[in-house]
C-alpha cells in the first residue's frame, strides 16, 4: 500500500479538488489507487459543505490508464464496495468478478454521485484514463490533452466503462476503437465530449472558476438536474449498453487466456509501438 496516491484540497468555499498523485507513473491506476480515488469521492459526496468536486491529477498527463503491472495484485487488501465477490474463483469467474468490482461498480458509483463533478484534464487520457474523465458531469481540458481508448490492439472490445457511443457519437466511436488513434482537446470539444479547452498554464485557475460559479446554485438544484440528465441516458439504454459491452469485454479476455494464455493480446504492444502516429 503506497500513500498519499489520492490527495483531497479544499480550493474554495463549497469545493472541493480530488488529485490522482502518481505522476511519475503518469497516474497509471493501481487497485490500491482506484481504491484511494473511490474514498476520496465518498468523503466528497458525504461532506455537506462541498458543493462541486474537481477531479484534477498532478504532472503532466492525467492518467495512463490502468498500471498493466497491477493485474496480479490480490483483492485481500481491499474492503469491496460493491456486491461482487469471488475474486479468487477460477477461470473467468473470478477475473470477471475483479472487473466487476474495481472498474465498471467504480465508475458506475463515481458517475451518480449526486453533485456535479468536474474533470480537469491535461496531457494524455488513455484507455482507463477515459473511465476517470467520462464518469464526470463536465470536462475542461488544457488544450494539450489528447483522448485514446487503443485496447482493440489487445484483443478487447474497448475499456471497461464503455460509453463511448454517448461520448463521441456511433461513428467517431468505432474510428477511436478501430485506429487506436487519440482525439485531441479541440476536437473533443467540437463533438461535445469536452466542454471547455483552455491554455495548460489557465486549466486550473478556469477550472476552479467553473466549479465556484456553479457552487453558489443551490445543492438540491444541481443534484436533481444532474440526475434529471443520467435519468435520461438510462431512458436511452446506457445502462444496459454498458453492462452488454462489459460482458463482451470478458469474452475478450477469455479468449485471449484460451488463445494466448494472457488475459490481452501480447501482439499488441507491439504493433503500438511500431505503427506511425499521426501527425
Ligand atoms: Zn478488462
């Protein structure tokens, strides 16, 4: 268990701003940090004077995803917050289990806490990354940031919170899935997955900006215009659409345990690393 991966500071009157603090790992997500960010969130969502919570990360890139070097790390040192047990099942029994808990009941519980959350983003979002950003109410992002989700190259279906479709519209979805290739801050904003794309030197100061104009509405407002919106994603089906994609997500890496004998398609690190970025 490492400390302080999770840091909790109180910016302004009503706010509060969560900071992923593992930059030298470029905030690549261990359990012990998931676990770290989930009871940063409660203690926000229960403390009654914070009003917006920021979900910001220290150095220069928000977060790498999941740290790949964590998959083998046991739950035993982790209290579960969801109903999901059986972690130590085997086959895909007990993988699915550890998914169901640490990733898609984690951003399933971020995404309907019942205040606004903001992300203030910079540098690179990738794969897990997105499951940090999308469960928020807003993005703002520094004109730097770019968004990928490239784990169609390890033989899945996409990361493991896939809202994808709602983020980025059916087509840029499956170009995102297909290429492995990152949408930048303006573009995210000109198709509506950013809100607002600012210079790196502004992004925290416009942020806290943001989050202070909307701290002086009143709480019972935004709570009930935040889950007036989600209620209408789950009137669309996002919530069954993400719980079908999860199952898909372990198909995948059931396929890749049978085929390869490792839970993602070793190939893959390659052909990222050889094949030509776009400019
Ligand atoms: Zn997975």
């Amino acid at each position: 268990m490492e400390e302080n991966l999770v840091l909790i500071e109180h910016p302004a009157e009503g706010v509060a701003r969560i900071v992923l603090n593992r930059p030298d790992k470029r905030n690549a997500q261990t359990k012990d940090m998931i676990y770290q960010l989930n009871d940063a969130f409660d203690v926000c969502a229960q403390d009654d004077a914070v009003k917006v919570i920021i979900l910001a990360a220290n150095g220069p890139h928000f977060s790498a995803g999941h740290d790949l070097s964590d998959y083998s790390v046991p739950m035993d040192a982790f209290t579960p917050v969801s109903t999901a047990g059986g972690f130590t099942l085997p086959g895909a029994e007990g993988y699915m289990a550890v998914e169901t808990e640490i990733y898609l009941g984690m951003c399933w519980r971020w995404r309907n806490i019942p205040k606004p959350t903001i992300a203030e983003v910079q540098g690179k979002v990738i794969a897990g990354g997105l499951m940090l950003v999308w469960p928020c109410d807003l993005v703002v992002a520094s004109s730097d940031a770019t968004f990928s989700d490239p784990v169609v190259v390890f033989g899945v279906n996409g990361h493991e919170f896939f809202t994808h479709v709602w983020e980025l519209g059916a087509r840029r979805a499956k170009e995102l899935l297909y290429t492995g290739f990152p949408i930048t801050a303006d573009e995210g904003k000109l198709i509506g997955m950013v809100n607002k794309v600012v210079p790196r030197e502004d992004l925290q100061r416009e942020t806290l900006e943001l989050a202070i104009h909307i701290s002086r509405r009143p709480s019972m407002g935004l709570k009930l215009a935040k889950q007036s919106v989600n209620q209408s994603l789950d009137a669309q089906g996002q919530w069954q659409a993400i719980q079908a994609a999860f199952g898909l997500h372990q198909l995948g890496h059931s396929h890749n345990r049978e085929v390869h004998g490792s839970y993602i398609d070793p190939s893959g690190a390659e052909i990222i690393r050889t094949e030509n970025k776009p400019k």
